[in-house]
C-alpha cells in the first residue's frame, strides 16, 4: 500500500512539474507575422501588423478593428460592402490572426493596440478614418479616439460592452485564462471545444467555420491571456459609454438582441452619450458584421456620411 502511495505521489509530482513547465514555455512563446488574407505586413514601432487595404485609394478611409480571439476574417461579409467606393483597412490587432504575437504582455493594453493601428494608418497614408470596432475592438477604437484625435472622425461599436460587469463569458473560457491550468487548456483543447465556445459569439444556428477556429488555436497562451486582462484594465478605468462621450465623437452602436456574451440590454448605457444612435437587430447575436452584413453596412454608411465634409461626401450605395 505505502508502495502505491509513493508511486501515485511521483506520478503527480510529475504531472505537476510537467505543468509548471509548459506554462513557462508556454508563457514565453512569440510568433512572428505573416502576410495573409490578402493583407500585407507592416513593421511598425509598436509591433508587426497583417494589414488589408482594399477600395479606391483616395477615398474616404474606413478603418476594422476585430474582437476577442478573432482577426480580420471577421470583416469577409461587410468588407465588400463598403469597399466599392471607401477605403477600407482591415487590421490584425497584436496577438491575433497572422500579425506578431509577442511574449511582452505590455503589448497587449488597449492603449498599446491604439498605437499600432495609429501606426498602420501613418504607414498607409490614410485621411482620418470612420473607426468601426467589434466587442474588443470597441475599446480598441476608442483608445484610437483618445490618444490619437487626428486620426479618427467617427465612432462605430458593436456589441462591446460599457461595463464589464455586463459579459458573460463560460467557466472554460475563465480557465483557459488562468495561471499554470490555463497554458495547458490552451495547448491541449481540440476544435470541437473552440468550436463550441465560438459559437456563443452568435445567434443559435450559425456554423462556425474552421478560418475562425484556427484564429484561436494560432494565438500564444500570452496573446489570448493578456489581451482578455488588457480589456478588463481598460475597463476598470472608466466605462466604455463615458470613454466615448469625452472624446465628443459621432458614434453609432449596433447590438445583436440575442448576443449571448454581452447582454444586450447594456446598449441602453450608449444612449447617455450626446448625440449617439443605438440600433438593437432582432435575431442575432455578438457579431452583427457577420450576421445582419447588409443592415450593419446601411449603418456604417450612414455615420459614414454625417462625418465628412460635403466636398468629400460622394454618393454611396447603400
């Protein structure tokens, strides 16, 4: 019996030692940057981009910024829409999709994000751009708004939450944040799981497909870890709503009524921010660009419109 007990405490000795050490490694892993998606890489100061830049060049900008775990994929339905006659810019945030995926978590604060993106569209010469950004990109956007006013002239925010108190995210997804379990849920979680937690970002029914899985599996432990605790800091330091009424900015929010992650009652709080429009879509969930693409890009248009100068304002289709 006490033979079996020292055997069984070796065993888990073991385990416990392969687990601390997947988390350092798994902690300290980077990758690189990889031109994809038709997109291009820019090395830029703050960190390595994958960029999509479609749509007449001397158009009116319009600029994607894509949620939690996603990348530019995200933006595949509403692109089109918008491109025959704006510029589009799609971006991977740091840590996502096929941009660099640092070690440093200080990479990966929204304040860090905004930088980038600031950097990309100082890179690509574009005109102040209608900013558009889903669940964490909202926050994203935002940050842009605040620390680099020359470069925004609108705000559009889907399905990102004012306070964080309002999501709603599954106990496996809190574990594979944590500390030493986490690095190991990251590493050993089949695409039937990431599937499954993926499909919570949409209404009941929607086929989640594999593009979007891989997006998660290809980030690092560091990346998916401090990006989430990135956005809750930006958080805890002033509501979204509050955030956005100070930067005085024409802002448009578009909520999905059966978002399963972000109650969508919390659009209510947005109506406080002077001169806001706030649209709830029956039937769909926490990703309207890709759910309700042709009524998102009718919105997006439309503030697309009421921020730019008359000269500049040519005719769009809707």
């Amino acid at each position: 019996m006490r033979r079996l007990l020292i055997a069984v405490l070796a065993v888990l000795a073991v385990l416990a030692a392969l687990i601390v050490v997947n988390a350092v490694v798994v902690g300290g892993e980077s990758k690189p940057a990889r031109a994809a998606e038709g997109g291009r890489v820019l090395e830029l100061p703050a960190g390595d981009l994958n960029v999509r830049d479609v749509g007449p060049r001397d158009a009116p900008a319009i600029v994607l910024v894509h949620c939690y775990t996603c990348s530019l994929r995200y933006w595949q339905e509403l692109e089109p829409l918008l491109a025959r006659d704006r510029r589009v810019i799609s971006v991977d945030l740091l840590g996502h999709g096929d941009s660099e995926k640092p070690a440093d978590a200080d990479a990966y604060s929204m304040e860090h994000q905004a930088d980038a993106v600031a950097e990309a569209l100082d890179a690509l010469d574009a005109p102040p751009a209608l900013a558009v950004g889903q669940s964490l990109g909202g926050p994203v956007v935002t940050a842009l708004a605040e620390r680099h006013p020359e470069r925004v002239r609108g705000l559009v925010v889907m399905d990102s939450a004012a306070s964080r108190d309002s999501v709603d995210l599954p106990l496996t997804a809190r574990l594979a944040r944590a500390p030493v379990i986490g690095p190991l849920l990251k590493r050993v979680a089949p695409d039937g799981v990431v599937r499954e937690e993926l499909s919570k970002a949409f209404a009941e029914g929607y086929e989640v497909p594999d593009e979007f899985v891989a997006d998660v599996q290809g980030m690092t432990f560091t990346s998916f870890a401090e990006s989430a605790k990135a956005g809750n800091r930006y958080g805890d330091e002033g509501t979204l709503d509050e955030r956005i009424a100070a930067t005085g900015l024409p802002l448009t929010v578009i909520f999905g009524a059966e978002d399963r992650i972000v109650d969508p009652a919390d659009a209510e709080a947005f109506r406080d921010v002077p001169g806001a429009r706030v649209v709830v879509i029956p039937a769909i969930g926490h990703t309207p660009q890709l759910e309700a693409p042709a009524r998102s890009a009718r919105l997006v248009r439309q503030l697309d419109r009421q921020t730019l100068p008359a000269t500049d304002n040519a005719p769009a289709s809707s």
